[in-house]
C-alpha cells in the first residue's frame, strides 16, 4: 500500500516495525589544543597526521 499526503505514515511505520539495532563503538577522538599555521598546506599535512592516527586505532579494521 503506498501513502501519499500522510505526514506521519513514516513514524507510524516505524512504531509498527520496530528494529534494534547494536550500538556501534564509540572512537575516541585525540584531544588538541588550539594551533595556529602559517599556510593551509602546513594545516593539512597536520589534518592529514591527526585522521592517519584516528584510522590506526579504528576498532574495525
């Protein structure tokens, strides 16, 4: 059955076909304190460093 022009059709789908779902593993994210660069190249390189460390301790490899 298709519902058209029901604003709640959504939630009421919803409540009829409940889903659990496992809660994913939190990642931790390093604290940093506020830098400042010279350049947008020299922030970058710094980004690029901080997102290789958050892929290195990613639980699902």
């Amino acid at each position: 059955m298709k519902i058209t022009d029901d604003y709640k059709a959504k939630y009421r789908l919803w409540a009829e076909n409940p889903r659990v779902l496992p809660a994913s593993v939190v990642v931790r994210i390093p604290r940093f304190k506020s830098q400042r660069f010279s350049s947008h190249t020299e922030m970058n390189v710094w980004k690029r460093s901080v997102l290789r460390e958050l892929a290195r301790s990613a639980p699902g490899k």
